[in-house]
C-alpha cells in the first residue's frame, strides 16, 4: 500500500482513537466539578475513572480475539457505537451510580479501539514502517490528550453548557469514524470455522473483575486486612486458576498460553503492566492537584497539563521516523523507561508550594519517556510473533498495561483518600479545630471556592502531600519496566505487511499438510489452515 492509501485507511482508525483518548480526557478537569454536582465522595472520584478502565481492561482480551476470528472493521464499527451509547448516558446522568455505569459502557467499547486499532495498523502496515505511522498515533494521541482536559475545562466553566457537555462533544467524532471506517477500510477477511472460547472469556473477565474490585475498595470500603479482601481474592485467584485450566485446552483460547512462550511477547508484556500502573497512577490525579492543591480553574488546569503532553507528542513522533529510517528500536525503549522512571521520581517532590517552572520540567521528562516507551512495546512485540498471533499478541500487551493501570489506579486513588484524610486531621489538630467523624475516609470532594480561608490552606497542603506521596509509590513499578525492557532482545524489523505475512503463512501451511486420503490417520486435517478463501470487506 502507498502512504496515500495506508493514511486514508487509518483515517476512521485515527477518529476512532481521538474519540477513545477524549473520554478519557476531557472528563479530567471536569471531575472535580461534577463530583461535587453530584454531591459524591472521593472513593466516587476514584469509581468514575476506574470503571473505565475495569470494562476496557476485562474486555481487550475478548476483543483481540474476536478480531483473529470476525471482520475487524465491523468490529471496530461495534466498539464506537457502544462509545456513543456510553456517552449520551452519562450526558443525561442524574446520579454517580449511571454516570459510572455509562462509564462501564464507554469502558467496553474503548476497548475494542485499544485493541482492534493496533492490530489493523499491524495488519496493513509493515513492522519497519511502522514506526513513522505509530508516530502519527502518538500525534492524534497528544492532540487528543491536550484538546480533552482544555475542551473539558472551558465547557465547565462555561455556564450554558457545563460537565454534561464532556460527554455530548465525543458524539460526532464517533459518528465520523463509523462513516470513515466504512469508505476507507478494506480488510480481507478470513472464512473459516469460528469457534469462540465462552468460557474461559467469563473466567478471565470475572477473575479479572474481582481482584479489580478489591482493590478498588479495599482501604476505603473495608480494610485491606478483612474478611471481603479474603473473599474477592480467593475468587478472583480461583477464577484465574480455572481460566488458566480452560484456556490450555481450549481449541480457540481467548489468550494462547503458548504466546508467553516468546521471550519478547513475555517481556513487553510485563513491561507494559509496569508502564500501566506508572502511566495511568501517575497522572490520572494530577488534574485534581491542580485544582485543589494549586487552586486552578479547570481551564487553567489544562492549560497546565501541555508540558506532558508536549513531551510525549516530541519523543513519540521523533522516534517513530526515527526507527523507521534505521530499523533499531530497543534503545528507544531503555531510554525512554530511563526518562519516565526519572520523571516519576521528581514528581515525587512536589506539594501546593512547588513552582510551576520545575512542575513543567518534571511533566516533560514523564511524557518524553512515555511517548518512546508505550507505543514501540508494542511494534517490537508484533514484530516477534506470526501474523497469525498478531490479535492475540497485541491484546494481550493492551490488557496488561490497562490491567496496571487500572490496579495502579484503584489502589492509589485509596492511598490517595486515606493520605488526604490523615494530613488534613493533622492541619486542623495543629489550627486547634476540632476533626468531626474521626478518619475522614470515603469524605466528600471538597469545594475549594466554598471554603474560608484557613480551611482552604489546610486543604490545599493536604492534596500536594498526598499526590507527590503517588509519585512516589509509583516511580518502583516503572524502574521494574525498565528492568524488563533491559532483557528484551532486539531483532530486525520485518518489511512485510501483517496480510502479506498471513498470506504467506497460509501458503506455507497449504504446501506442507498432505491432502486428505481415504485411510487416514483419525485427526488429519481435511483441509490446510489457510485454505479458506479470502474476500474484501
């Protein structure tokens, strides 16, 4: 394919993953505002966000499996109009518990865009080019993370619209990636028997479910040391346990267990759980420390998050033509764990007094490593395995890294809570006010314009300690990404498209397995593996 071709086909693709990357975003900046609409808690604060990344986490695998067996533009057609669900109720929610619902929904189908984008990019464009278009990715993703939080702040703070409208504007970009998919995108499909692994999909979303509920609520709800922590961990270990069993003997898993046989797939995959928890953990309350600690205006608060951002557009678009033009790629990988580990580890330094100046260094450094870090993971472990494998491979890089950044964030966001709550009983002991309920756990967001004046700085200093402590707790996960990525071996980028690849395989496949005869030994196949006919969709 041309560049003109392959840019054209990736258009609905891009339009799909803006749409994903400002749900995400553009509710960041609003959520200190709508949960205080809302008239909800902290631990709510946590449950909006978790919620989505619990969906997309529990469905990326099932996605990525769906993709090996059914057309992927359908699929991602599907994915965008559950986006579109998802969004038009949490526009009209009237209580936490449908906003975190419609968050379940967008949830789902963001994760068939994580996964199924990816694996379109892999099957159409070679490994050794790329690069320069997973570069583009990383343009639509910093454009998408920059718009999300400055749309976001404005349409709060404008009192004609406000929050619902976080959720409203995704609409038509959803709509126009359905419409582009459809004109631009011809994928071949394979025909072949499909056989889905029900069962181990529902062990490994329930597993999966369960210890993510733990975490979530463990610390706030209960205790960490408590009989629901006993229960939710037995299950969810249980459930694993037996999707473990399931899937190696199923005929189509919905995660090969042999996949991990790759030394690189098991790598990047253990890199990308580490990258997760870092990433997602470390910047998921960020906004909230600019509006609370700082005392900004969610616009301000936006405006505030374009280092980061610019850090990873840079790193990510360089890098992409940068592997593209010479083929190597695994120093970008260990420089970029190296610049996030240090970025985390200066973040973990700032409170309600840091200067913005140094704030802006420290974001910069995050997103630099980040933007060489999340997206070659992927291209080095697409790279490695058969076209075959490329679904499964790619989805289950996507299921870790959300997997990580979903348990990174559920358990910090209850650090988080309880770090507040102890710090703000310390400020008002030391003022000589008297602390009310004892704990503080699960307290409401507060509402920094209602507060006077000495609450407000007992509350601002509170947040500022409590985020740099996050920082804190997260830059370990991401020096043992770096750990993981220093045992990947680098090997050459392959010149040829997933299809190409595909088609050669199933060729291979046909030239090697004899043709059925009478007499034959029970179990020969009638047919080769790739003998099924192909067709444009």
């Amino acid at each position: 394919m041309s560049n003109r071709q392959i840019l054209q086909a990736m258009s609905g693709l891009m339009a799909g993953m803006f749409v994903a990357i400002l749900a995400g975003t553009v509710v960041a900046n609003a959520l200190p505002r709508i949960i205080a609409d809302l008239g909800a808690s902290q631990s709510s604060y946590t449950w909006v966000v978790t919620s989505e990344l619990l969906a997309m986490t529990a469905t990326v695998p099932l996605w990525g499996k769906l993709a090996d067996l059914f057309n992927q533009k359908l699929l991602l057609q599907l994915s965008l109009g559950l986006f579109v669900v998802g969004s038009l109720v949490a526009g009209f929610s009237q209580d936490v518990v449908t906003l975190i619902i419609s968050r379940v929904i967008q949830g789902v189908g963001a994760g068939g865009l994580t996964a199924l984008a990816q694996i379109v990019m892999a099957a159409i464009i070679p490994p050794r080019r790329l690069g320069k278009y997973a570069g583009i990715f990383g343009a639509v993703f910093a454009v998408g993370t920059v718009a999300g939080p400055l749309i976001g702040g404005v349409l709060v703070d404008t009192s004609w619209l406000g929050w619902r409208w976080c959720f409203f504007i995704g609409v038509p970009f959803a709509l126009a990636g359905i419409v582009l998919l459809q004109r631009t995108l011809k994928l071949p499909t394979v025909r072949r028997q499909v056989r889905i692994d029900w069962l181990g999909a529902f062990l490994i979303v329930a597993g999966v479910c369960a210890l993510l509920i733990w975490t979530s609520l463990a610390g706030n709800s209960f205790d960490w040391a408590s009989w629901q922590t006993a229960a939710l961990v037995t299950a969810g270990v249980v459930l694993l346990v037996a999707a473990v069993f399931v899937e190696s003997r199923a005929a189509e898993p919905i995660i090969p267990l042999d996949i991990f046989r790759n030394r690189t797939v098991s790598l990047t995959t253990l890199a990308s759980f580490f990258v997760g928890i870092a990433m997602f953990a470390g910047t998921v309350f960020l906004s909230q420390y600019f509006q609370i600690s700082l005392g900004k205006s969610p616009t301000v608060a936006g405006l505030m998050s374009l280092p980061l951002i610019g850090g990873l557009l840079v790193s990510s678009t360089i890098a992409g033509q940068i592997i593209s033009a010479t083929g190597k790629w695994k120093i970008y990988l260990v420089s970029g764990a190296v610049v996030m580990t240090a970025g985390l580890g200066l973040l973990s330094t700032i409170d309600a007094d840091t200067h913005f100046g140094l704030l802006s260094v420290y974001m910069a450094f995050m997103g630099i490593g980040v933007g060489m870090l999340m997206q070659n993971l992927v291209l080095a472990a697409q790279n490695d395995v058969p076209a075959h494998e490329l679904g499964a491979a790619t989805s289950v890089l996507s299921f870790f890294r959300s997997l990580g950044g979903t348990i990174g964030t559920s358990v910090l966001g209850a650090i988080l809570a309880n770090r507040v709550a102890d710090e703000m009983a310390k400020g008002l002991a030391e003022n000589g006010i008297p602390v009310a309920g004892g704990g503080g756990h699960g307290s409401a967001v507060p509402d920094m314009t209602k507060l006077p004046e000495p609450m407000k700085n007992i509350v601002e200093h509170a947040y500022g300690v409590a985020t740099g402590d996050l920082f804190l707790i997260a830059t370990p996960f991401a020096f043992l990404g770096l750990l993981a990525v220093l045992f990947i071996k680098e090997k050459p980028l392959k010149t040829t498209s997933g299809m190409e690849r595909l088609a050669a395989e199933d060729a291979a496949a046909a030239v090697t397995v004899p043709a059925p005869r009478d007499g034959s030994e029970p179990g020969a196949p009638d047919t080769a593996p790739g003998a099924a006919g192909l067709r444009k969709d």
